[in-house]
C-alpha cells in the first residue's frame, strides 16, 4: 500500500481544527481565571485599607499599591 496523501491531508486537517479548538476553549478558562485572580486582588487591597484604617502603625508595611 501506498502513501493517501489524501487521506493524511484530512487527518491534519481535523487535527488542527481540534487543537484550535481546545486552545480557544482553554484561553476562555485562562481569561476567567486571570480575572477572579484580579478581583480577588482587589478585595485584598480592600481588605489592607481596611486594616490600615484601624492599626495605621501598619502603614510602612503595605503589602497592596493598587
């Protein structure tokens, strides 16, 4: 039997379109991620303005400069 060049053009084919696929899917996760990582951040800075307002002898050591 000989080499379908045909056969192995479709495959390659469908390969990408899943692996374009699963790379948008991931990059969708990645992007949520990154975003609860930012709001969780800023509930933390929150919470250091918050902490600073009752023992402001914590104001040389600020962890947050958001």
């Amino acid at each position: 039997g000989g080499l379908n060049l045909t056969a192995l053009s479709e495959s390659m084919a469908e390969l990408s379109a899943k692996v374009e696929q699963r790379l948008a899917e991931h990059s969708k996760e990645v992007e949520q991620q990154a975003e609860d990582l930012c709001e969780s951040l800023d509930n933390m800075a929150g919470q250091e303005d918050d902490l600073l307002k009752k023992i402001p002898e914590l104001k040389d050591y600020r962890v947050f400069t958001i």
